[in-house]
C-alpha cells in the first residue's frame, strides 16, 4: 500500500459542528440547502393520500429533495424560511404537527416497519408504539427529556430491529403463559442494552413514562449529568433503575415465565442466509447488520424499495405513493409498499428503487455533503456512486464503505471497511476506521481518492483488520 502522501495534522476550514438537536416541523434545522424539515411519522406508518400531500408540500416549500432518516422519519430539504409558516399549516392539516416543539422533540419512537404486515412477528406493536407516542406529546413532566433521547417497540419477525441502537428498547417476545411479553432494555442494541426486566404490553406506556422519570431524577445525582440512558447505566448500574421502577416491574412477568430463551442475534440471523454477519457502529449505513436482504423486493405483504443514500425526489415519493395504500418508513432508509398494486416492482425499479439485495450501492454511506450541508466540501454522494462505478470488486468483499462529509460523520459515526472524510476539499482515507481515523492516505482530490479506493481489493483489508470494524 502507499504511504501517506501528505500530511493532515492542521485543523480543517470546516471543522465539524456539533448542533445537539433534532430538527422538527417546529424546529427546523438550517443547514447548507435551506432549512431541513423532519416529518415524524408516528410508527413509521404514512397513509398514501399523506405521502402524495407531503412530496406536494416539498415540491413548493422545498427544493423537491426528500431523506428518509434512520428513526423513520421523512426529511424536507431546502425549505426557505419565509415558506415555514404556510409548510407548517398544511402539516398541521394532515396531522403532522406536534401542539409545540416541545412536545414534538421528544416524539422519537422508532418502531417496526413491518407490524401489523409480517405474519412472523410476535405482536403488532403499532398500538403500543402509537400509545407512546402520545403519552410523550402529552406528558409535559417529559419533555424535559434530552435531545436524541430515543425509543425503540420492535415486534420481532421478518425485519428486527435488533441493531438499532436506543435509550429504552421494547422487544416483544413469546410468553410462556400470558400471552407475548417485552422484554425492556435500557442503551444500546439488543446485544448491547442493560435488561431491566420483562413486561406485559399493556404496561409499556406505564412503564415507559417511570423510566423517563427515573432518568431525569437520577441523572441531576451526578455532577455532569448524562444525556443518554447508556451514560446513566454505566454511572449507576442497572439495578438502581431498576429499585425506582420496581412498581411497575413487580405488575410484570419474572424473566425467567418468559418462553423465547436468548433472542437471536442479528449475526446468527445473517448466518441462515450464509451470508457473512454485519457490525453496526451505531449509524445509519447498510453496512452495519440489517435485515435488508428479508424486506427488499417483493415480500408476501409489501415491496421494499430502497434508494442510495436513503434519498429520493417528491416526483418519486408520488409515484411511489400511487402504487400502494401506505407506506412504511424503515430505520433502513428505505420504503415498503404495503399490499402494492400489480407490476408495482417494475415501476419502482424503473423510478431508480433498489430492489435486491445484492445491489452494491447498498454498501454505500454517506452524509448530504456540500449540496446539502454549510459544513461540508465535497459532493459525497456524487463521490461515492463513482466509488460504486469504479470499485464493484471491492463494495463486493466489504461491508461498507463510507463519504464522510467531515469528522463527526452524521451519515455513520462507527467504523467502517473504508471511510473517507472530507476536509477543505480534499480526502483522507481511512482503513477499519470511524471518520476523522488514521488515515492510509491522506489530502487527495476527489478524483484521487475515488481512485486510490478503486485500488483496493478485499484481501488489502486484513482478517485482523476486519475484524475490528465495529
């Protein structure tokens, strides 16, 4: 491999910002194309008639441009400042407008995309998940709440949610005895998160409410208060949270009356279909685990349908909104037509979705880059579909490769095969690294590097390398 080829040790003109919000219809973020509007769509369920007034309302207020975010939420770009009042009217019409920004920051349930469709899943989670996020907008006492503080009602079968990341996770799971469960886990991924115990669906709002409470009591012990549950799990342990809501635990199941056993792993789920298990640095890229190879394409109940970079056009959004009765909006940053009309996959296929699996733009992460963000130097999604065109070999052998805009790496934050963050124009590349690593190489124009990528091969990235992605 070639040496560093220059070095990258002074600061950039674009240092990374960090803005500690999520952007609302209330809220909206300005960031390089106008102001960005996030639509959340309560349980990811979007009725066809909303998404064809949503692409409408894009298509005026915004510059047509549309993301799909990895909370399930969808993203109006280019929105101007003087269109707000009117784009928030119309929202407000169709139901998509919380009482205050308040009450809507804190709305970030992510919930399965497949509930109610997936004949395999243990329970419809969508009322639950819907009842949440009610309880949220409504309960004052919690919209104290930190930004990014999120939860999570997966209910199992086709597509899991096992590798989205949260604060408290709900996961469905078959009773021995009363019927399905859930098991509640607190920072992190299934794998990852503390288990405080088990409970009956019917207490999850209960529930759900004391531990925001807890949270926000506990957390003022400290001397640098946690914003993120995992940060008050690691300070206090897991049985102290468990002591302030015993109340609602003690209503619940033992662990031990539940029938599951161990959950499955995502790994073990990637391993039935022999293909080689995924790591998540906890972002939002195809290449961390996810269940993208079950939902894709034509499924008994929907059509998944995805796009590169999780990014589509209000013409597309339409036309995709006619083929169906609603859609689903997945953490994967893509879309699922639920009960689609005959010959719907061919249309989609033909509007640029990506149906299969194997498509290797699916490896492929990036943030907006300079078309979209005040921070960013380089055409990111342009640079990455030519990684595409130019290095099919390597998107092939590897489990992702990443266009980091900067250092903070919004698209992904966690490692990947290949990282390329941009700096005053030009890119740094990084092996087995999260954005901003020690580079292989370094100050090369986007020509360059999409060249020094194409260079090279699976066998360049070492077992041993691999096997430190994360």
């Amino acid at each position: 491999m070639s040496a560093i080829t220059q070095p990258c040790n002074a600061l950039p003109r674009n240092p990374p910002r960090r803005r500690g919000m999520c952007p609302g219809v209330l809220a909206p973020m300005e960031v390089g194309d106008g102001l960005l509007v996030r639509v959340r769509v309560p349980a990811g369920v979007l009725p066809a008639a909303s998404a064809a007034r949503i692409a409408d309302l894009g298509r005026r207020y915004g510059n047509g441009l549309v993301d799909l975010s990895h909370r399930g939420n969808l993203q109006l770009r280019g929105v101007a400042a003087a269109d707000m009042a009117a784009l928030i009217a119309e929202l407000r019409a169709l139901g998509y407008v919380s009482e205050d920004a308040e009450s809507e920051a804190v709305r970030n349930v992510l919930t399965s995309p497949t509930a109610g469709l997936d004949g395999t899943a243990v329970l419809d989670v969508r009322p639950y998940a819907l009842a949440l996020d009610a309880r949220l907008a409504a309960d004052r006492d919690l919209h104290r709440l930190p930004p990014k503080f999120g939860w999570l009602v997966d209910g199992g079968g086709q597509a899991p949610l096992f590798d989205s990341g949260t604060d408290v996770r709900f996961d469905a799971v078959a009773g021995a005895v009363d019927g399905p469960l859930f098991r509640v886990g607190l920072g992190g991924t299934v794998e990852g998160a503390a288990v405080v115990g088990h409970c009956r669906p019917g207490d999850l709002v209960e529930l759900a409410a004391a531990l925001a409470r807890t949270f926000l009591e506990l957390r003022q012990t400290l001397a640098e208060p946690p914003r993120r549950m995992a940060g008050l799990v690691k300070a206090l342990g897991v049985e102290a949270l468990r002591e302030w809501v015993g109340a609602w635990l003690l209503n619940c199941p033992h662990p031990s009356h539940a029938a599951h056993g161990p959950l499955p792993s995502p790994a073990s789920q990637e391993r039935e279909l022999q293909s080689p298990p995924l790591r998540s640095g906890g972002g939002s890229g195809w290449g961390q685990t996810s269940p993208t190879r079950l939902f894709l394409g034509r499924q008994p109940s929907w059509l998944g349908v995805a796009f590169p970079f999780g990014r589509l056009d209000v013409d597309r959004l339409e036309a995709l909104a006619a083929l169906t009765h609603e859609i689903r909006i997945t953490p994967w940053r893509a879309l699922l037509l639920a009960a689609p009309q005959d010959a719907a996959a061919e249309k989609a296929t033909a509007l640029g979705g990506i149906l299969d699996h194997h498509d290797i733009r699916l490896k492929l992460t990036a943030c907006s880059g300079v078309t979209g963000c005040d921070v960013g130097t380089t055409d990111t999604h342009a640079d990455g579909l030519a990684i595409a065109a130019r290095a099919a070999g390597l998107l092939e052998a590897v489990r992702m490769v990443h266009v980091s805009g900067c250092a903070k790496g919004c698209a992904h934050p966690g490692a990947a095969d290949v990282t390329l963050t941009a700096r005053d124009g030009v890119y740094d590349i990084a092996l087995n690294a999260a954005p901003g690593g020690t580079p292989w190489r370094s100050g090369l124009t986007p020509s360059e590097a999409i060249n020094a990528v194409a260079s090279l091969s699976g066998a360049d990235l070492s077992v041993e390398e691999l096997s430190r992605v994360r």
